[in-house]
C-alpha cells in the first residue's frame, strides 16, 4: 500500500479564517460562538450560533462562477484556495495533472428555501432562475470546486451527516493507497442557514444558554444542554508520498488509519459505544498501532447528553480498559492519550466537522500543544477515567485519533502521524 501524506491545508471558521489565527484561538481556548437575535426572531428557541463571516467573493472569481455557488462552496472555495497555496500547488500543476476532489456536505437549505419562495409568491419556475439547480444539491460544492480549479480526477460528495467529511477523508485516504489518484482535495462544509438549524432545533438537542453563548458549549460536563451548531469549510491536500518527495512538497502529517462503523440499532438518532469502539479499534489497527501508540484524541464529543455519554464509554473501553502495558518491571500501568472536544471552542461544525477536526489536530501536532476541552466544571461519570484537558496543555503530539459520528449510526475515525 502507499504511504498518503497532507500537504497543505485551509480553514474558514468561527475562530478564524487562515491557519496562524485558528492556532493562536485553539492554544488560547477563544470560543467562537455568539448570540444572534435574528435566529429568535425567525422562530428557533437556541439563537446561538458559531460566529462565521461571509466571504466577500466579488474580488476572487468572476459572475459566472459566483451565481453558481451555494453558501456552502463559497466557503470550501476560500478553503481550497488557502489548501492549495499551503501545498504550493499552482493552477498550471491543477491544469496539467490529474487531481480529484473528494468533499463532505450534506445540505443546501439556503438554496432550495429561494427556490420556494420564488415558487410560492411567483407560482413561475422561470423566476427560480437556472443557478438554483447547481446551488441547491449537496453535490453544489464538488461541482464547483470542479470547475473552478480544473480538476479532472474524482468528484465526489460524501453525506454521512456529522461523519461526512471525515468519511471524505477515510475514502480518499483508500484512493490514494491503492494507486487510483496520487493528489485529492479533500474537505468539508457546512452553512449556517437557519431553517437547517431549526430541524434540529424542533428536536431539543441545542443549547439554550442563551445569555452565555461562550459557555453554551460543555462537552462531557455534568451541565449541558446541548449542541451549538457552527459551520464554515476546511480542506487539507493529500498526496501520495513519493510524489509529494518528488514535487519538493513540504510534509505536515500522514494519514495513516481509517476505521467506520455503522450503529446498526433500531433508532436512528441514538449513538452506540459499542459501534464508535469498532471504528476507532479499526483505525488504530489499520494504521498498524496500539491503543498506547496515540498521543492525542480529538474527540467527537458535541455536548449532547446522550451521544457524549457514549463516546465516553467507547473512549474508556478503547484506552482505559484495554490499554494496559507491562513496563520492564512488570508492573501493569496505563498510558491514557490526553483528550478533549474542539467543539467546545468551535460549536459543532456539522458536516465539516471531520475536515476541521482533522486541520486542529495536525495545527496542534506541528505546535506542539493540546487545546482545551472548555467549560468543563463537573466530568460526567461515564468520562472519569478520561485523561480530559481543561487547559492548554504544551508537549510533543506525534499520533492523534480524529473520531466523528453522524446521525443515522455512521461512524468515522481517523489516525494521523507526524512526520
């Protein structure tokens, strides 16, 4: 199998939008999230949300590229073009070679609410327009990721919820491995559309702190209430090694694991310890380590009462009650990865989740710290055994499990290694 690497990356979210900014708010535990009236006024009980600038596209890319892009490829672009920058990859190199595009996404609510709207009042499908039809799909942002960068490799869309962009990932991870592309953009997205958050705000799984938006988000504490949606996009470039040697391409992590699990139980918004255990086991196995081996757990952990109760248990099976190693004196020790949820900065960023997860972890491994799990006063007991930071913590970090998991049962987990 070939080695896969990351060589460039870029980010667009609520604690920064280039790589230097979202560092410095990750070693400083900033949260990103914010009170917004207007999400009350609209009709939703949670007005908190990830605070996430428009990108002011006009200067980048001309009208014909712009009436084709949703929310959500708007954002990918400003991470594609920070990813393939980092990488050093031209447009002459995008022209010449053959490079794919594998991204997480699975909404475009903004979209398809103009196009009722125009319906509804207009009762004439002329006046949607035609760019409706490239916005709406949660294929909008591969489709033009596509045609604005030239790339001729695959195109592919992953929707697998909250796990979407780390599936992205896992999958181009396998394409690279076995010889079917040598570079892919891979990535994730997600909008802030309102109407998107009030499906699940309908189903009382968001915060409700609404007088504390920087303290809404409590991963693993006894107190929370639940999830802050967040959104934004994040890219990383992956390359086969050698070419990336061969390329003179400067190496900031390998890619090394990937495992996926679905819950297979009878729920569909339940979550499964069992099920994350599976994936996680299969990534650390697929990457050829021992639970011992990782340095830094990024975990999925979105502040809800049900599915951090049961990452927990996963988490303390995985490295708690199977880690065990016999040192030269044969006494049995554990050796606990530290922890912690990036979501207690950023809120959850849904379908990119997997893909700024996975930017974090490799940010946090070239600088040699482990963010904060913040506003965690009171551990719940499932996560007691947990090796949790709660403060900036500075040490090397040579291995990091990147775990996701997405409504329905689906489950990601991916391993990195610095190089």
């Amino acid at each position: 199998m070939k080695r896969v690497v990351v060589t460039g990356m870029g980010i667009w979210s609520c604690i920064g939008q280039d790589l230097q900014t979202v560092t410095e708010s990750l070693q400083q535990g900033g949260s990103g999230i914010v009170f917004d009236p207007k999400r009350i006024e609209y009709g939703l009980q949670s007005g908190l949300v990830g605070n996430v600038p428009h990108p002011d596209l006009k200067p980048l890319l001309p009208r014909k590229f712009r009436a084709t892009m949703s929310e959500d490829a708007e954002y990918a672009y400003m991470a594609a073009c920070q990813a393939f920058g980092h990488a050093h990859i031209q447009k002459d190199y995008l022209l010449h070679n053959d490079v794919g595009v594998l991204w997480g996404n699975d909404s475009g609510t903004s979209t398809v609410v103009a196009a009722m709207n125009a319906m509804n009042q207009h009762h004439d499908s002329f006046m949607i327009g035609p760019s409706c039809l490239f916005q709406g799909g949660a294929s909008s942002v591969v489709m033009n990721l596509s045609t604005i960068f030239h790339l001729r490799g695959c195109g592919i869309t992953t929707a697998a919820g909250c796990a979407s962009s780390s599936h992205a990932i896992g999958m181009a991870f396998v394409l690279i491995q076995t010889g079917k592309q040598d570079v892919i953009l891979v990535g994730g997205s997600s909008e802030l559309h309102p109407l998107m958050t009030a499906t699940f705000d309908a189903t009382n799984i968001l915060s409700l702190r609404n007088e504390e938006p920087t303290h809404a988000m409590r991963p693993y504490d006894a107190e929370r209430d639940g999830t802050v949606f967040s959104g934004g996009a994040a890219a990383l470039v992956l390359e086969e090694y050698e070419h990336a040697v061969a390329r003179g391409a400067t190496i900031l992590a390998e890619v090394c694991g990937y495992g996926f699990s679905s819950n297979g139980i009878d729920e569909i918004s339940m979550p499964s310890a069992d099920a994350e255990y599976i994936a996680m086991k299969r990534a650390i196995e697929d990457a050829g380590m021992q639970p011992s081996d990782i340095d830094y757990v990024n975990a999925h952990a979105t502040s809800t009462i049900a599915g951090d109760a049961e990452e927990a248990k996963a988490l303390t099976r995985l490295f708690v009650e199977e880690n065990q190693i016999i040192n030269h004196q044969s006494a049995i020790i554990n050796r606990k990865p530290y922890v912690s949820s990036t979501k207690s900065i950023t809120g959850h960023e849904n379908w990119m989740a997997g893909a700024s997860e996975a930017v974090y972890s490799v940010l946090m491994m070239q600088n040699g710290f482990v963010a904060p799990n913040i506003n965690l006063g009171h551990k719940i007991d499932e996560a007691k055994d947990l090796n949790i930071v709660t403060e900036t913590v500075y040490t090397p970090i040579n291995t990091v499990l990147s775990n996701s998991s997405g409504m329905g049962g689906t489950n990601s987990a991916l391993v990195f290694r610095k190089i």
